[in-house]
C-alpha cells in the first residue's frame, strides 16, 4: 500500500483517538456514584441518585428495544455517566473508544424548542443509545482484533502492512449516522426532529436551490447550515431508507456495513448487499421523492426584501418598548455583532460584540449600553455554568445557574439548570411552574407563556391558564403583544411560519404565506408588523414583514404525521431490573483504570552502511471518566552495521521502558513519567576499536510535573509548567529543572482556520548540570481583511550551555512559535530572532465521494527570520526566508486535519528544510 496512504490512516487512528479519549469533565468536579447492572455501569454524581431508577428502566427498555432492531447485542460494557451540575453544557456524546460511553450533560434546556420532544431525557438516551449500536458493530479479522488489541480504532499488523479497523463504522458520514438517531429518537410516541418545521424548512430549501448532492451530503463541508445539515436532512434520508424499506432493515445496514473492516467508506458495495440498490441510488432516489414538494415551499425574492442583518448563526431576538436587539455573526470567522433596531424610527445600530451567542437582555435598564446573553462559559476555569454574560466575559452571578428566558416588569422566567437534566423545570422568579416543553416568555405585566405537551397535542399556557392547542410537537414563542395575544413559530407543510393565538377567541392564524421564518419581533402595537429572522441559502436574513391578512390564512400549524404514528411503537417494558440501593458505591478513578487497548509498532530502515529496527509495545489504560491514565511503553532497538561497516560505526541494541501516569481530574494537571534506557554494545558485530563508548549504559529518570491554567484577564488564559527531572547514569545522578508560563489570547470563530485576534508571551528557563537556559518569545497575529493574517514574533533567548538551539522554543511540546524557524546550534551566550509571516486563506475545498482525503480550503504563506547571535563581544546575524502551505484537509469525509509544509532556506550557508507539521480543526 502506498505510504500516503498509510500515513492518512495512522492519522485517521490518532485524531480519533485524541478526539475520543479526552477528559469531558469540568476540573475539580463532585465527587461520583456507581451503580453496576448486568451489562452497563451507571456513573452519577449525588445530586442525580433520585433518578437512577427511572434512569436505568428506561435504559434497560431502549437497549431491549435496539437489540431487536439493530440485530445485535452491544461488545463489552457501556459506562453511562449522568455528569453534575458543574457540567452545564447543552450536549451529550456518545463514543466506543477507548470503551462504550455514553455521556449526558445538564444543560439541554437551551435545545427544548430546537428538540421538538415531548421527553428530553427519553430523546435524549434514544438518540445517543442508538449511536453505540451504529459504532459497535464489527466481524472477522476487525472483530478478532478488538478482542484482542482492545478500543483502537484502527490498527496496522506488523510486517504486514495491511489496516484493519476495529469498528470500520467509525468512518461512516454524519449522514448515516446522525441521521439514523434523529430517525430512531422520532419513533417512539416523543416527538423528534422528524416533528420539526425548522428541520423541514432548511431541507426543502437546500434542495429546492439544487445545493444538495452526494458530494455535500457525504461531506462535512463549510457551507451553511453546517454540521446540523447532517442531523436534519440525514433524518429524512434516513426516513426514505426505512419507508422503503423497513426501519430494522435499515438499522441493521450498521451490522452489514460492521463487516468491512478493510476499507470502510467504501458504501455502494454494502447498499447494493443489504438494500439491493447502491448509496448513490438511493441519494438520488430520496431527492427525487422531495423534489415536488420542495419546490412548493414559499420563501422572499432576496431581491426584492431590505436586508438589515444577516448571519449564520440564529440568536434570538429580544425587545423592549423602545428597540429591539440581537446578536448576528456574519461568517463565523470574526467577532460576534450586536444589532439593535428603534421601533419607530426603524434606525438601526451595529457594533462589534465580545457577548457570546445567547439571547440578549437588558438587565440594567439604567444603562442604556449595557446588554448580557444568556449562555453556557467558564469564568473560574472549573466549572462550566450557565449565567448572563456581558462584555468581556463578566458574569452576573445573581443569575448563575439560570438560563434566563426572559426578564422584563421586574419578573424573571429562567430554567433551573441544575434541575433539569432529566426534565427542564422553568421558574418565574422562586415559583416552580413544573415541567414544560419550550422556552418562556414574559409580556409587559409579568405573566409567563410557555408550551406543554401532551402526547401529540402542543398546549399553549399563560400562566396556569389554557390557551391554545393544536397538534404537533413543534412551537417556539417569539413575542406576545400588549392584549396577550402570542405570536409563535411553528410547522408549515413545507417549513416553518409565524402564527398568532388569539387570546379573545383561543384561535390560531397563520400570519405569513412564508415557510422560511425562523424567528420574529413585534415592530407594531398593532401585530401587523414584524422583523423576522428568514432563512437563506447562506444563513439568516433580518428584514421587515407586514401581516397576512387572517382571512387569507385561517390555517393551524401542520402535524407531519409518519407510518409509525398509524402504528405506534413503544418500547418494551419487560425485564426491567429494580436499582438495589446497596449496590451503589462511591467511584474512585484509580481503581478504575482497565486496560483501553495495546498494540505493537514495528519499524525499520536500511541503507549501505546497515539497518536498524525498532520495535515497541505501547498500552493504554483508562478510567471510563477519563480522569487519569496509564501509558506503558516498551521500546526495543537493534543496530546492525554491514560487513564493510563494522569497524567504523559502533552499533548498540537498547531497550528503553516508560511509565507515565497523568490525572486531570483536579484544577492542576499533573503526570510523572518513569524512564529506564538501557545501552548494550555489540561485541559480536563490532570491530569497532574499545573506547569509553563501546561500554553498555543504564540509564534511569523520574519525571514529575504539572500544568495550571488560569483565566487572569478576560480571554487571558496564564499557563504555569514546572517539570522536574532526576536523571541516574552511572556513577552519578542529577537534576533538571524546567519552569515556564505562557500567557495566551485568542479569539476564534466557530469556521475559523486561523484566529482573528492572538496574542501569546511565553517564558521559559531550564536548568541541568551543564548550566541554565532560558527563552522568552513574544508573537502576536493581526487580522487583515479578505482572510489574510500578518504575524510578528520576537525571541531573546540566553544559554551557559556549551552547545545551543537558538531560535526555537527550548521545550516545543510545551507551547511553539508561530512562525517556523531551522534554528542555529552555537556555542554563544545569547541571542535572538525576529519573525515575520504574511497567511491569506484560500476557501476553494474539493470534496470526492469515493476518495479517502478532501481538500477544505488552504492557505499558502510567506515567511522571514533574522537572527542575532552573540559570544563575548562577537556577534553573527543570518536570515531565514521562506513559503509554506496549511492545507485543510478532511479524512474520510469526517475528520478535519490541517498539515502545514513550510520550506526555510538559510541565507548564510545554504541550509534547506522541509518541515512538516499537524494539527487537529474540529
């Protein structure tokens, strides 16, 4: 196999790793539970243990449920970790390496409107309970491999080169996988995306402009509307797939597809098996079936609209009597907008924003300026919580924990977070109003306006008071006018429009002919105008609507009604273990480490004057946190110099061993590492004349050291990093000393390839028994318009050591200059170096269907160092000029991968390099 090849994959295997196996937790977290079921180990903080009950039946019930469906019972031990309150993050993930887990974060109030689900914590474990069946599934040669070489997902057999993946569905697109759990999550009586009008509106608009192909629907691109195009117009695919062809069936395709443990994204061959038509057909068949009701779905001529704002993401608008304000992002390369309209003079004001994307309030009415978003962030750097945030990320701490749906006539309507990880609880001010499925919204006298569900019937409430039903489960509240009559979104036959209940009558109208209406502002006392929020092709258009009249449009909003609502399915509810409250004990990390995986690399090189080969055994072992790990390496290298050789060259063999524990389960980072190298010289081999050098060496070192961030300034992160080292080489022993803080800034979007705002100092000084050194390296990158990046980097760096690298950092590993230097080895005592590069993005992407690589973008730079080296009272200079290339790279349509080439020419004595470099971009 070519050696591209090769290298793509080994890439594949350690970003997933990287991505996978990484601490989800916040630092210095509670303290958590266990409970061990037959099959699954439920890991819970305190404040959860009353839910465990209801937690597990429910569990039990999806697992029954997708045995069955699937067509398989899950490899080894799910971990199912329900995190604390210090995790307020609106997510939940669910992953097979380094073993299955499955992980649910307090935070989802913020998605209840976007969910359309009548349970989120049913939906929620359905949805990501279904991502373990897609990922588990594997047999022959990547079955025997798992079993025996544990949780990596893909591993290259020595001598044989030939790559074997674990879970070859690993590699799968988003499409099928996404895709599939929102089909799964809309199938059991709770709603789903499925029920969605926003979910149709993006997809009959996608396709009705022709955007849609296998090329994009494979790839994870860079076009509007993203990663969610996946999850949305995956979910009916994949609900083309099961009306075609039954839901088991099209879930088993995971299980078909398990088999391919060679070359994964290969999809026509196992189509064509287990459907009897190829991937590419079915695309084309499931556009084609769209296609007629795409085209009826009305949205503005572009054209013809006065767009005020426009942007990719949506934040929801907010008003007051006077204005109305939101926050926009244009490209999601640069900072955030506030925009803010007068109603009545229309006049509109926008400014560049440090609030992050959340809906806007006003929480000082004296200070005209003064705006907070309600979001998820960390201030403290161990906790992640939600609060109202103003500019410069200051919090106010009287609304943390909150997520703040509305606040005006000194009434305040939020989502306990901490009470809402099994069901969202939404307060007015201390008054518990129980359960609810939508975000609330207050009008001008305090009363609170929020939806509830009800199997498939959506109730409007204001207060405890009904108002408006129809059925459906999708509906979220935009505004409500000074009689009390409630204006919300909600499906239309083909998107989403903007609706009215009358409180006189308790009727519905639809208020727009539009289906592409994602949000809405009362501009008008008398509900007849309004600034909405339309999806575009490209994003989020802000302009001016006048109502419909309610004559024209006496219509509710559209239940989408699906196969399975004619037949419902339910969840099967035998078997159902009790919790026995005895067995719950107090997890400990340490004694939960298992071994994640191992494996065996082996490698050579060979030339005229011999060959050498390495040979090295590496194990991992992990907690199912991810709150400490266990590296063990054993490395072994033979040198082996030819006939014509052995007199000039002295040839070793040396066993090194490593042991490195790390835990990031505190507010410190901390690792120490255990070396031991041991040096035997070849006396069968060697002629080689004896000398000092020609004895063996043993060679022992402890490691210990620690990092810890801080957020000193706002988006200020301080690095502090000592490392000390005792090195033992007979017959003496001594100590090296390494210290460094780096201060770091930088700003970057959610699209960004570079940050649009970067600012790092970073100090460093190393001592060992050959003296003291110390570095302090000082870059900054400023944004230029068109995409392009100019980047300035100063170095001073001093040294008593005999011999040098000048120009770059002393420990790379721990913090790297922007700008890439060949360096200088001198016996000097200090000096410096200067640096200057000019980046310019190139967003051209080039994506295939059948290849293993896609291009996303690139970025071509120049770049130049001067450097200034001095000894007593001499000093040399040299310049460095060279070009380079960061190319966006995207591995089997779903890992984004950047590699850098840059080449470095020396002036002074002709010195080339060709440096290569990699970096993750998710």
């Amino acid at each position: 196999m070519p050696t591209i090849i090769m290298t793509l994959l080994t890439l594949f295997t350690f970003f997933t790793l990287t991505n996978s196996a990484h601490a989800f937790l916040a630092q210095n977290d509670d303290d958590y539970f266990q409970y061990n079921g037959s099959d699954t180990r439920y890991i819970f903080s305190e404040e959860y243990n009353a839910y465990l009950q209801e937690l597990t039946s429910l569990h039990q019930q999806i697992e029954l449920e997708y045995e069955k469906s699937y067509g398989y019972k899950l490899y080894g031990k799910t971990n199912l970790v329900l995190t604390s309150s210090k995790n307020q993050i609106a997510n939940a993930f669910a992953t097979i390496f380094p073993s299955n887990i499955n992980v649910y974060y307090a935070g989802g109030t913020a998605l209840i409107d976007d969910m359309a689900e009548n349970s989120w914590s049913k939906g929620l474990l359905i949805h990501e309970m279904g991502h373990l069946y897609q990922l588990n599934p594997t047999d022959g040669l990547g079955d025997i491999t798992r079993k025996i070489f544990g949780g990596t997902p893909l591993f290259i057999y020595p001598f044989i080169p030939i790559p074997v993946f674990t879970a070859p569905n690993i590699a799968l697109p988003h499409l099928l996988l996404e895709g599939n759990a929102v089909l799964n999550e809309s199938r059991f009586q709770n709603g789903g995306r499925l029920y969605s009008g926003e979910a149709r509106s993006i997809f009959y608009h996608l396709l009705k402009a022709n955007l849609l192909d296998e090329s994009r629907l494979l790839n994870l691109h860079l076009s509007f509307p993203f990663t969610k195009e996946k999850y949305l117009v995956g979910a009916y695919y994949n609900l083309y797939l099961a009306t075609k062809f039954g839901i088991d069936r099209t879930n088993q395709f995971f299980k078909a597809h398990g088999t391919h443990y060679f070359i994964p994204i290969i999809l026509n061959s196992t189509f064509e098996q287990h459907f009897g038509e190829t991937f590419s057909t079915t695309i084309a068949g499931f556009l084609a079936s769209h296609r007629e009701a795409a085209n009826k779905q009305v949205a503005s001529d572009k054209g013809t609209v006065a767009v005020l704002a426009q942007s990719i993401v949506k934040s929801p608008m907010n008003s007051d009597g006077e204005k109305i304000f939101f926050l926009t992002n244009s490209d999601g390369k640069s900072a955030n907008t506030l925009v803010t309209l007068d109603k009545q003079s229309l006049q509109l004001t926008i400014k560049k924003s440090d609030l992050p994307i959340g809906k806007l309030f006003r929480p000082t009415p004296a200070s005209e300026d003064y705006y907070a978003s309600t979001s998820e962030s960390s201030r403290s750097g161990d906790e992640i919580f939600y609060s109202l945030w103003g500019e410069r990320r200051a919090h106010l701490k009287e609304y943390n924990s909150k997520d703040v749906c509305d606040l005006r006539a000194s009434s305040l309507l939020y989502f306990d977070v901490k009470n809402s990880l099994i069901e969202p609880h939404l307060y007015l001010n201390d008054q518990d109003l129980g359960v609810v499925n939508s975000r609330g919204i207050l009008d001008e006298t305090g009363n609170a306006y929020y939806f509830k569900q009800a199997a498939s019937e959506r109730t409007l409430y204001r207060g405890n008071e009904t108002l408006c039903t129809y059925r459906g489960h999708y509906g979220r509240l935009v505004d409500v006018d000074k009689s009390g009559n409630a204006y919300f979104i909600a499906a239309t036959n083909y998107g989403e429009s903007l609706f009215r209940c009358n409180l006189s009558d308790r009727s519905i109208v639809r208020l727009s002919t539009l289906d592409t209406i994602a949000d809405a502002k009362l501009l008008s006392n008398d509900g007849n105008k309004f600034l909405i929020a339309e999806l575009s092709s490209s994003g989020y258009l802000y302009h001016i609507i006048e109502a419909a009249a309610a004559t024209s449009l006496n219509e509710s909003p559209t239940f989408y009604e699906y196969a399975w609502d004619q037949n419902p399915a339910a969840l099967p509810t035998s078997t159902v273990a009790t919790v026995d409250s005895k067995a719950i004990t107090r997890y400990h990390m340490l004694p939960s480490l298992r071994l994640s995986n191992w494996l065996i690399e082996h490698t050579g090189t060979s030339g005229t004057v011999g060959q050498t080969l390495e040979t090295a055994i590496i194990g991992n072992f992990n907690d199912p946190l991810l709150q400490n790990q266990v590296v063990a390496i054993a490395s072994f290298e033979n040198q082996n110099a030819s006939p014509a050789y052995r007199s000039r060259l002295r040839t070793t063999d040396t066993h090194h061993f490593e042991l490195t524990y790390t835990n990031s389960k505190y507010l410190i980072d901390w690792f120490t590492t255990l070396h031991f190298y041991q040096e035997y010289y070849n006396r069968k081999l060697n002629t080689f004349p004896s000398s000092p050098t020609s004895s063996d060496r043993n060679r022992l070192a402890v490691d210990a050291g620690a990092m810890l961030p801080y957020e000193i300034f706002p988006h200020y992160i301080l690095t502090l990093t000592p490392i000390l080292s005792y090195i033992h080489e007979s017959p003496k022993g001594y100590y090296e000393k390494y210290l460094s803080l780096f201060l770091k800034k930088s700003r970057k979007g959610p699209l960004s390839l570079y940050p649009y705002e970067q600012l790092q100092l970073l100090l460093e000084g190393e001592h060992n028994y050959q003296g003291s050194e110390g570095a302090a390296t000082l870059s900054t990158t400023i944004a230029l318009p068109f995409e392009s990046f100019l980047t300035l980097e100063g170095e001073y760096q001093y040294s008593e050591q005999p011999l040098t690298l000048f120009g770059l950092p002393i420990k790379a590993n721990i913090a790297s200059a922007l700008i890439p230097s060949i360096g200088i080895h001198s016996y000097a005592k200090h000096g410096g170096r200067t640096g200057a590069a000019f980046t310019s993005v190139i967003n051209y992407g080039v994506y295939p269907t059948t290849l293993f690589l896609a291009l996303r973008r690139f970025a071509p730079r120049l770049l130049g160092n001067y450097l200034l080296i001095g000894r007593n009272n001499a000093f040399r200079n040299d310049y460095e000029y060279g070009a380079g290339m960061t190319l966006e790279l995207l591995l089997a349509h779903i890992l984004p991968i950047n590699l850098t080439i840059d080449y470095i020419h020396r002036n002074s004595d002709g010195e080339e390099k060709l440096l290569l470099g990699l970096g993750g971009n998710l």
